[in-house]
C-alpha cells in the first residue's frame, strides 16, 4: 500500500528535497505551500500552514512539518505553528514529522554561540 503523505513548507530548501525523495521513492506527495508550487510533485494545497485544518489534512498517513522560522522576530513561529499542527492532528492517525535544523544550537556551556556562528 503506498503512503500518502503531506509536506508542509514543501516550497522550502528541506521540504523540496523531502518530495523529491518521497517521490522518488513511489509515495503519494502533496505538497502544501502558500503560494504556487515549485516541486516535483502535481497535488497540492495552496494554504498557509497557520489556516490549515483537521479536515485539509485528513487522509494523509504521514505529515512532514518542513517550516522554518529564520530571524529573531518569527523564531516564535516554531512553537505556535507545532502547537497548531498537534491541535489539528489531534485524534487523526497519521503521524506528524517535525524536520528540525542544528544552526541554532548552543555550542559553548555559556550559550553564546550558536552552530550557525
């Protein structure tokens, strides 16, 4: 049986490169971007990730969160958007995979500079 799968943020450096892979590999991809999409995948929701609801991402047997939040303003974008993702997943089967980055970790014990420094 083959998996259908959601990749939110698919027009992104990560979410690209996780359809193509999907694909790649015989899935069924949508990507849900919020404008037009750039991947290689044809299905697609054209939805902000903070608009999505329960029923746009009903059906999917896996939901891949590829979202990224780049500067000190929208870093707070994590948090609110993982919180919306559970709040819509909750009670659905399909399980929700959070791509994460290593740039902002702390590599000193004093906190003060990050990987990505």
């Amino acid at each position: 049986m083959t998996q259908n799968i959601a990749v939110i943020a698919a027009n992104g450096k990560s979410g690209q490169l996780i359809v193509r892979e999907a694909v790649d590999r015989g899935l069924d991809v949508t990507a849900v971007v919020r404008g037009e999409n750039k991947t290689v995948t044809q299905h697609a929701i054209i939805k902000d990730l903070f608009d999505l609801t329960a029923a746009d991402l009903a059906g999917f047997d896996v939901v891949v969160d590829a979202f990224g939040a780049w500067t000190p303003e929208t870093f707070p974008q994590h948090s609110t958007s993982l919180k919306h993702l559970a709040d819509v997943l909750s009670g659905a089967d399909a399980r929700l995979i959070v791509v994460g980055g290593a740039g902002s970790l702390y590599v000193n014990p004093e906190h003060t500079v990050q990987l990505s420094q």
